[in-house]
C-alpha cells in the first residue's frame, strides 16, 4: 500500500496543475489523484479509488454542497476547506458543513502540510482491517453465487472472524436460496434514500448462520431494487467494515453505480467464468468495463469454475494469455456435491468436506487472507471441539536450521 496520502482537489474555477494544485505539488507526502470541477466527476473517483483527502476550493458558489456530499458519501474521506475568506462567519459554514481543517489562501504551504497531517487518514493509521471481495458471474450460470456462498464461509472457517455476505443481485439473487433462509429485512429496507443507517438497524437486517457467516438478503419484491441508493449502500459498507472481518458482495452482471460503490473499495473482485469462448468473451468485456470505471487492474481477478479438462477445448494458458495475469483460481466439476448442497439448502462444505470444489474454495480463501494463515495455518478448526475437550492445536515443529 502506498504510503502518500491520495488527496482529490475540488475546484469549480481551475483545472489540472492550475493554481490550487500548486500548494499541494510541494507537499511531498501528498499524491494528487486529480482535480475535478463537478460533482458527477469527484463522485465517481470517490466510489473506484482510494482517496484519503479531499481539498475544496470554498470560493466556488456550489463548494459547500460538494463539502456535504463528500460527507454523506465517505465519512472515512475528510475535507479540507480553502478561502479566500477570513471572517469567523465563513469558516464556521465550512466547519458546519464538514470540513474537517480550513486552510485560508493565499495558502501557506507549511500550515496546509500541518492541516493534511493533522487529519491524517485512517487507512494511513492501519485501522482499517475489513476486506472486501466482490463476485461477478461472467454469463448467466458461472457459479458466481457458488463461490461467493463458499468463499464467504470458507473465509468466516480459515479465519474465525465473522464474514458479512451481501446479496447484490438485487432483482434475482438466490444466496438466502443458497442457505436455505428466508430473513425479515432486506438491503432496500436499509440502504434507501434517507436512511441513516446505525448498528442497531444494520444488525436487525443480517441474518446470523451458524456457519459465522451474516446474510444481507436482496428484497422480496423486484421493484423495491431500486429503493437501494450509492450512498445507502456506501453507509452500509461502512458499518459493515467496522463489524465484520470480510464482506463478500454478490454482484449482478449489469454495471451500475451500485456495483461501483462495491467494487471500488474491494480488496479484490472475482470474475466468474467457466473455460469456454461465450464466457470468457464476457468475462473480457467485464474485465474492461471495470477498468474504465477505474477499478485497480491489480485487484481485478479471473477465475474458473466448473473446470474439466477431459471436455474443454480451450486450456488455463489459453485465458492466462489472453488477460496477460494468471488466473486467481480454478473450481473443478463437481456437480455431485455442489447440486447436493443446493437442493438441501447447505454449503457445499456441509455435507461434503471432502468436494474437491471446496478444497479449490479453501484455496481461494487462502489466497485472499493470506494474514489469516498465521491463525490457522491448514484451514481446520483450531477450535471448537478441541477447545471444548481442552486439547492445544499442534504446534509447527520447530525448524532446525
Ligand atoms: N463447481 C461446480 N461444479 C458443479 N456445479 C456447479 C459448480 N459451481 C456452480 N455449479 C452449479 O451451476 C449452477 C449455477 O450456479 P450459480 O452459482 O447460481 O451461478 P451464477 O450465480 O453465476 O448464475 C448451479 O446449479 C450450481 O449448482
Ligand atoms: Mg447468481
């Protein structure tokens, strides 16, 4: 992770390297992700990157409301406030509306650098330890819910930290299918216009497996899909950040900016697609479709489903070269047990630990929480039942070298 603080420059007069970026360009701990002029613009920077700061030039009529907007939109991203403006009145609206400093201009380079120091991000402090993983299914029938369902309780097994499983798939998602539940609430009746969302809400809505894993349902009804705003959705990440260890999001295939707001925090997402032409030709259209919304094509991933190397004509190489990375992952066949775990309304892991489409599942979690190896190191349960009988997990033999 780099260590400069990723600053985006508000400016309704200016432009790239014009004068309100100048003060920030000497600063070297700052790295200027862009200057914007509307709000539609610094929207969806805020929605894709990491952004730590973000610098507003007050002097421009409609500064105040985009100060609001940050606010309502990221409350880890804080706001600093530049004026011409010295009298107690101005600075009190700036502060009023949410900015965290104000800087008065002409700017002193040295009291802006104490201002960004001062607010110094809380990505920046190590605070933030929620991953978030989103799935999306190259074509219809991937196994996207599959493996986000698996991955969820896999992560919640490796690691012992509770994970959050967030149904995105909000006209036809199946995952409350998946484990065979039925919860009270939805996402639409907590991420709507207005809802200012607390613990205590979001709690009453997830629904707790015994698996460690908590269940976020899309609504019941098709048309209450749309209830479900950017800023609701990013009010509920937050919260869920603060509680949970990892989020899996199930995404839907088409692109809003819903699944902006998803993926632009996402430790990672995983594009779903099984070997064969239709799917991987989507999962190529996906791929770029979530790079030209900005997303890290480091944190974009392919992965393979449903392998079975006696029937494929294409090969793992074939895709590696193709998207020019390797592939994060490869799920075998396993028809047997997966159908199984579906039609009981079980995770695979349930009825088949031994499905080797669980074993690539366990691998994948590895991968994604490589931190949680430390805890437990093979995948196994420390716990539960040795703690109950008092046994001490095996000690790694110590090395002789
Ligand atoms: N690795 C696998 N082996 C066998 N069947 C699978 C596997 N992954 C998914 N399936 C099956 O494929 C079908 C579609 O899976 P699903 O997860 O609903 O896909 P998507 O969410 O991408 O539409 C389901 O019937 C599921 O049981
Ligand atoms: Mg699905």
């Amino acid at each position: 992770m780099s260590s400069a603080i990723r600053v985006c420059l508000f400016d309704e007069f200016g432009s790239d390297s014009g004068p309100f970026a100048a003060p920030f360009e000497k600063i070297d701990q700052i790295e200027i992700v862009g200057t914007f002029k509307s709000w539609d613009s610094l929207q969806a920077t805020l929605l894709l990157s990491d952004v730590d700061v973000v610098a507003v030039n007050l002097d421009g009529p409609g500064s105040l409301d985009v100060v609001a907007r940050v606010g309502k939109l990221s409350h880890e991203c804080p706001v600093i406030g530049i004026s011409t403006a010295t009298e107690a009145n101005g600075i009190i609206k700036a502060m009023r509306a949410g900015c965290a400093q104000y800087v008065c201009s002409p700017v002193d380079v040295d009291d802006l650098r104490n201002a960004v120091l001062r607010i110094r991000p809380s990505r920046l402090r190590g605070s933030h330890t929620c991953k978030r993983v989103c799935v999306i299914g190259s074509s219809g029938g991937s196994g996207a819910t599959t493996i986000a369902c698996n991955l969820a309780m896999e992560l919640a097994h490796l690691t012992e930290r509770r994970t959050a499983l967030i149904d995105l798939n909000l006209e036809y998602g199946d995952v409350c299918c998946a484990f065979d539940c039925a919860p009270k609430y939805s996402i639409a009746d907590i991420c709507g216009e207005n809802v200012e969302l607390d613990h205590d809400t979001l709690g009453a809505a997830l629904h707790d497996l015994p698996c460690n894993v908590s269940v976020l349902a899309r609504p019941q009804n098709i048309e209450d899909a749309r209830q479900v705003t950017p800023e609701g959705l990013e009010q509920m990440f937050r919260l869920l950040a603060e509680r949970f260890g990892y989020i899996i999001a199930d995404l839907p295939r088409s692109y809003s900016f819903l699944s902006a707001v998803a993926v632009g925090r996402a430790e990672a997402t995983l594009i779903v697609a099984q070997l064969a032409v239709p799917f991987i030709r989507n999962a190529s259209r996906i791929y770029e479709c979530l790079l030209q919304m900005g997303a890290d094509p480091e944190r974009v991933h392919v992965l393979l489903n449903r392998c079975n190397a006696e029937y494929e004509r294409l090969t793992l190489k074939d895709v590696e070269n193709h998207f020019r990375k390797p592939v994060f992952g490869v799920v075998p066949n396993d028809y047997e047990f997966v159908s199984a775990a579906l039609d009981l309304g079980h995770p695979i892991g349930a009825d088949s630990p031994t499905s080797k489409a669980r074993a690539a599942i366990q691998d994948i979690a590895r991968k994604l929480a490589p931190e949680a190896i430390v805890v437990n190191p093979r995948g196994q349960s420390s716990g539960l039942l040795n703690k109950l009988l008092g046994r001490k997990p095996k000690a790694a033999a110590p090395s002789r070298a």
